[in-house]
C-alpha cells in the first residue's frame, strides 16, 4: 500500500504543478538586425577639405581650399625647407588624413621622383583632387560634391549569401 501511495505522489506531483501555474506567454521579439551597409560615404581626403570651410557657409572656395592645403603643409614642414621627405609625408597623411596609408600616397605625389615632395607638387595633386571633387564646375565644393555614392550590395557576404539568413555550417 505505501509503495502505491508513493507512486501516486510521484506521478500526481508534476501534473498538480503545471496546473497551478498560470500559463505564460513569451513574446517574440526579433533580434537585432545588422545596420544597413553605408551608401554614401566620404573618401579621408573629402573630410580634409571639408574642413577647410572657414566661413561656415558649408562651400570650400578655390580660396578657401588654397589656404586650408598650404596650412596643412607648413604644419608638417616645420623646418620651413619647402618640401616632405616620405616619412614627413606620411606623418602629414596620418594628422590630416586620419591614417598614414590613405590616398594620395607619396608616390603619386612625388612627380620628379627625388623622394622630396615640394610644394609645388603638393598642391599640384591637390589641383586635380579638387577639379575632380567638383563636379558642378562652379569653384567650390559643396558638401555634396565631397560624398561618393555607392550602389547598395544587396547585404550579401563574401560567399554570395544573404546576411540575414543563418550562416550554415560548412560542408566536409
């Protein structure tokens, strides 16, 4: 008889506690999804002259942009002696640019090869950068003309797949 009792206590006890409880709903919420892959963005050099912008009317003039690039220069060129050795160069593209490898790279720069970028080649570079950004042909550069736009990659990875399907395991 106490072996049935006991039986029935055991079987009975998970069925009497899913009745007291109250039914709980959880709600589905969706996890997080992965920000949208940027269209517009600004190339490091765009950023730059942006900041050249001293009036605050959101347009680099030709005047504007000359003086912007010439500070930026003598700030490098401490010594005064006219041009940047490699080194100098990139210690210019790293305070100005952000990053000591971003475009232009010293070698574009350096026309005549002698490894001394003068000023002259400086701002020659920086002439065909600035013909390039505007677009509209009128002197300036608005901020528009400094973004470059990217057409959307349909959020896919490097295999081609769709981002927001779960990676599968590879196959062996």
């Amino acid at each position: 008889m106490r072996l049935f009792l006991l039986l029935a206590a055991f079987v009975a006890g998970p069925v009497s506690a899913q009745q007291a409880r109250p039914a709980q709903v959880t709600p589905v919420v969706p996890g997080p999804q992965a920000q949208p892959a940027a269209t517009v963005m600004a190339e490091p050099v765009a950023m730059m002259i942006a900041a050249f912008d001293r009036d605050g009317d959101a347009l680099v003039s030709r005047a504007e942009f000359d003086a912007g690039l010439r500070h930026s220069f003598d700030s490098v060129d401490t010594r005064k002696t006219g041009s940047l050795g490699y080194i100098a160069f990139s210690d210019w593209s790293e305070r100005w640019l952000g990053d000591r490898n971003t475009l232009p790279s010293p070698f574009e720069t350096d026309r005549d090869g002698d490894n001394r970028i003068t000023w002259d080649e400086f701002a020659a570079r920086f002439a065909l950068l600035f013909t390039r950004f505007d677009t509209n042909k009128d002197g300036s550069l608005a901020r528009s003309e400094l973004l470059t736009l990217r057409p959307q990659m349909f959020d896919r990875d490097r295999r081609g797949r769709t981002m927001s399907a779960p990676a599968q395991p590879p196959r062996n």
